[in-house]
C-alpha cells in the first residue's frame, strides 16, 4: 500500500527562485514494505519520463530512503 503527497518549495520564501524563475516539485510515496518498493521501480520511472517530457521538465534528483518511527515515552 502506498500513500502520495504533493509539495512545492522554492528559493527566497517563496515558490520561484529569485534570481533564476525556476521553481522545485516534490513527490512522496511511503511504502509498506521494501519488496513494494522495488516492485515499482521500473513502473516509476517510466511515468516519471513521460511526464517530464510533457511537461518540460528535468529531474534533477532522486532519493530513496528508509523512515523509521519511534515512539519515545517518558513513563
């Protein structure tokens, strides 16, 4: 199972870069476990060229990285 989100973020507080226009996408997915993830890879990357290309875009970077949460209590 997968969960998305959606934010944007820019230079100079707010959405476009002062000096240069531009203006940064970001995309999360959380995944049940890492089989799902890798699973989807290849699948991933296809929709991500094509929509890059459709909307004249360049992805510049791309992380994977693990979450884990911990429930800390004083009692």
């Amino acid at each position: 199972m997968t969960r998305g989100r959606v934010g944007r973020r820019g230079g100079g507080g707010g959405v476009a870069g002062p000096a240069r226009g531009r203006v940064a996408g970001r995309w999360g997915l959380d995944f049940a476990d890492r089989v799902s993830l890798a699973a989807s890879r290849s699948a991933q990357a296809m929709i991500r060229r094509e929509s890059a290309a459709k909307a004249h875009v360049r992805v510049v970077a791309l992380e994977e990285f693990e979450v884990i949460h911990a429930d800390v209590r004083g009692d």
